[in-house]
C-alpha cells in the first residue's frame, strides 16, 4: 500500500488531536471501574484444529479461555473472507450493509474511515486507550490510519516495519530458497516432495502472482520469535505493562496473521508434528460447483502427501499461537487484571483443512469449515463458564462489548447484544434462531455501495438444518444432524418442503431488516 506524504501529514495530525483529545475525556471520565478489553483475532482458523473444539492437537491457552469463559460451538462469519468480515467486527453490519464486500486491493478500493463509527473509536473518545496491533486489512486508500490507532503499523499482510524492527532481513531474491509473500522473500526450505512438485505446480500456477504460496511450503528458517506473529504478541505484552502505569482502560486487538498463509513454519514448530500421523479427512469428496475453485487446484496439484504437508505446517502454526496466547494471558495475570479484562478470542474465518478436497478459504461454499468459526468469551464478573449453542456472528461483537463497558452507539448495527442472555435479564428462548452468511459481487469502481445489480450468495441456517441459495440458481440444503460433514444436497427431496421454506422465510425477513438493495432472491418456495 503507497501512502503519500500528504495522507502521512494528515494522518500525524489526526494522531495529535485525538491524542489530545483521548486525554482531555479521560479527565472527564470515571473509568476506574471499566473493565478492560483484549480482542485476540487470528486468521483462517478452522475449528477443529483446536482441542476445545474436539481436535487432536493440545491448545492448551486457548483451551483455558474456553474453560474459564463461553464457548460458542454456533459462531458465524458474515462472510468466509478477510476484510468484509473485518469490518463486520467493527461496525456490527452485515456486508451489504457496510459495502465492504472483498477484500482490499483493486475490487474493493474504500474501506474503513474516521467516518465510519467502530467500536474503537467509540471507546477512544470516551477515555479508553485503543490499540491494533497486526492484520487490519480495511484500510481506506482516502485515509489508511486512523487516529484512535497511535501506534498501529502496517495493515494489510506487509509488515515490513515490525520485521525490520526485529532484525530480520526480508531478502528480496527468487530462488528456490525464499518464499514470495507480497513483495517480501522469507528463507523457506521445502521437502524433498514438495521441491520434487515444482515444476508441476508452477505450470498450474504460473498466471497466478502468488504462486509461491502454494509452491513454496516448508520450514521458515528463521528463529520462532521473529516472525511477525511473535513480535504483534510481544507489543502487546508490552502494551499490557504499560497500560499498569495509568488509569485509563484499554483496548487491545492483538490481530496475528496465522494460520493463513504464508504456509511455512519455524523450528522447533515445524518438527513437533509427523506428516504421515495426520489424517486427510475422510469427506474429501469435491462438490463439481467448486472443482475450478483455488481451494481444489491447490490440493489438485500437490496430492495426498503435499496435503500432508500442509497440514503438518497448518498445525504447526496454530500451536505456535497457541503459546504466544499463553503469553499473553500470564502478562495479564502478572499485572492482576485478568479478570478485570473482557476477552474475546476469534477468526474472521475459516480454512478447507483438506475438507471436501481443498484447502483455504478460496472457494465459493459456505461449508461449516470456513463459514463456522472458533469464538470464546471471558469475563468472569459476567459469563458463567460453560458452552452455548446460542447463534453468534463476528456483528455481535460490537453491541456486545460497548454493553460491558456501558457505552452506547449510535449508527445502526445488525448485531446482537449477548450479554442479556448470560445475565438472566433474557430467557434464551428471546435469542437470536438463525445464522447468516453472505457473499457479494463486487462495485465495478470498487466503492462502498450495493448497486442495484449486485448479486448475492447467501447462507442460513436453524439449529438443524443449512440452506444455500446462489445467484446462478445453485441451492444446497444440508441435514446437519444426520450430516454434519454436509456430502448430501437434500434440496429435491420433498421430505424436507417446510424445512426450506422455514429457511426461506427467516432469510427474507433478514434481507429486509438489512436492506438488502441488490437482485432479489430467487427463492425455491417462497
């Protein structure tokens, strides 16, 4: 991302005032009894890659959060992409609500701005010290930094300044030995397969820019804390001693980058998990709307033991964030404000794993790999531990943290305040019945508006059942009692009449409520 001197001149300015700003309101405020917020996002997390989740592999921090807090096992991503889910976070709106509907770069040029209400800007002007460190991926060309983020870096995948700052040295050299991401070369060494692959893949990738992704896997042969995810976790264990010198409470959003690509790991990561003891899941079987998809040419081009080998890795950097987790959260108890700190462990989606025979997120489904995500709230002084089946999305975080911190908004917001239902001041029957996920075409230029002729692709679903409706007139409905790996489309079966209908109508009223403004749906029944 280019920033001209002048947005820099802006930005510095804009930086000065709030600072002067945040510090005359905290003055004002009493906030010696807010509690304080941690928002630990990573990206690209399937679900059962984490034992609290039924995995295999031991994550034991996350694992305590999920313990001493709720977790949800019916959490929702607006969307199974990068940036329209990320501005859901901070908003508290669906897609076509936002108009942040791809991720950032040429199909979807405006992003977040210092218009737009976020949840950190509310909690900026009213006395809280916010911060961002890591992936922010909304960034707005007009205005990439935003004032209530003093100190947040780069936003996007590139972060070269916190790399520089850790002594790494981002060789730019296409070789054999140095994986491409995004302009930056970090020394990967492959196997003997996957090195054995790369003539192969490189003819199936070869129009595609980013081919080393997928190419390029392997051992990161850097040491374990100077990769970016190490030093985002570092600064806020940093932020967190420092926040013990002032009165102020804060927000913290510690925004690590994996386990989405890069696929490469350090040692000793990469050596704790054995290729052959993982297992390729056993509904591998593509369904043929997805067999052009990113997600099935990648698993098409390296074959069962590159698979393998993508998962070795895959596992590799989730127990590394693991631990950076457990650091962090011994910070808190060390500076006695764990539990005076509201936390909130999420992704802004999921990944493939190998399901349905691809891997990443780049694919058109809504399968429950990408689209179902791991969401875990603590704050002890509220929710009870234990596990809910309450539906929840990535919008509900916005209305749901400014009620524990008694703060209002005034934008509107499509997400739900859940803290009512663990209260008792709301019988759980009161809750939300249906989950929502979206995928929208694109504005031509890139802006934040949905046009009239944008199409959408859209998810529901009850506590039984899935329903998909695309643009194209593909729908798929999922029994997912009697198949929770989704391998049957039971859509013609007239067994199932009112169910859709049932589902049809939820997705309807939900398409108002939210203005939907682009191509009606075609509907089955309704």
């Amino acid at each position: 991302m280019k920033i001209t001197i002048e947005k820099l001149i802006i930005a510095i300015l804009m930086v000065g005032i709030s600072s002067c700003s945040s510090k005359k309101i905290s003055k004002t405020h009493s906030n010696q009894n807010k509690p304080n917020v941690l928002v630990i996002m990573v990206d690209q997390l399937n679900v059962n890659a984490l034992s609290c989740y039924g995995g295999e592999m031991q994550t034991p921090n996350i694992d305590r959060l999920a313990n001493e807090g709720v977790r949800f096992d019916r959490a929702y991503c607006t969307t199974p992409f990068c940036s329209p889910s990320r501005a859901s976070i901070v908003t508290g709106q669906y897609l076509h609500e936002h108009g942040i509907v791809q991720n950032m770069g040429w199909r979807q040029k405006e992003g977040i701005t210092i218009d737009d209400e976020t949840t950190e800007k509310i909690l900026s002007e009213n006395g809280y010290e916010t911060h961002h460190y890591g992936k922010w991926h909304v960034e707005s060309d007009s205005l990439p930094y935003l004032p209530y983020y003093p100190d947040q870096y780069d936003f996007g995948y590139q972060y070269k300044k916190e790399a520089n700052e850790s002594g790494v040295t981002l060789k730019k050299a296409d070789s054999d030995e140095y994986m491409n991401f995004y302009g930056q070369s970090f020394p990967v060494e492959g196997t003997p397969y996957m090195k054995g692959k790369r003539e192969h893949l490189d003819s199936i990738w070869s129009s595609i820019e980013y081919r080393d992704f997928v190419t390029k896997m392997g051992r990161l042969k850097i040491k374990p804390e100077e990769w970016i995810d190490g030093i985002l976790a570092k600064k806020t264990i940093a932020r967190i001693k420092e926040s013990g010198e002032t009165n102020d409470p804060f927000m913290l959003t510690c925004s690590f980058i994996w386990p989405h690509d890069p696929n490469f790991a350090p040692s000793p990561y990469y050596e704790m998990f054995n290729p052959d003891s993982l297992k390729i899941p056993e509904f591998n079987t593509p369904e043929q709307k997805f067999e052009n998809s990113w997600s099935r040419r990648m698993v098409n081009g390296y074959g069962d033991e590159g698979l393998k080998e993508f998962l070795r890795i895959y596992h590799a950097n989730v127990k590394y964030l693991d631990d950076r987790i457990g650091e962090i959260l011994g910070e808190l108890e060390a500076q006695g404000k764990l539990d005076e700190t509201l936390i909130i462990f999420t992704a802004d989606h999921g990944d493939m794993m190998g399901e349905h025979g691809m891997t990443w997120k780049s694919n058109e489904s809504f399968y429950e790999a990408i689209a179902n995500i791991p969401f875990i709230i603590r704050y002890p002084k509220l929710f009870k531990p234990g596990v809910s089946s309450m539906p929840i999305s990535l919008v509900d975080i916005k209305p749901t943290i400014l009620s524990v911190v008694g703060e209002e908004y005034k934008a509107k917001v499509s997400g739900t305040n859940i803290v009512p239902f663990f209260t008792g001041e709301k019988s759980m029957t009161e809750a939300p019945k249906y989950s929502f996920c979206e995928r929208i075409q694109y504005h031509p230029e890139g802006k934040r508006e949905i046009l009239s002729t944008a199409k959408g692709a859209f998810m529901v679903r009850n506590d039984r059942y899935k329903l998909n409706i695309y643009p194209d007139g593909d729908v798929f409905l999922y029994d997912l009692e009697n198949d929770p790996n989704e391998m049957k489309n039971v859509i013609d079966n007239p067994k199932f009449t009112q169910d859709v209908l049932e589902l049809e109508e939820a997705l309807s009223e939900w398409l108002k409520t939210t203005n939907w403004k682009g191509v009606p749906v075609k509907f089955k029944y309704l």
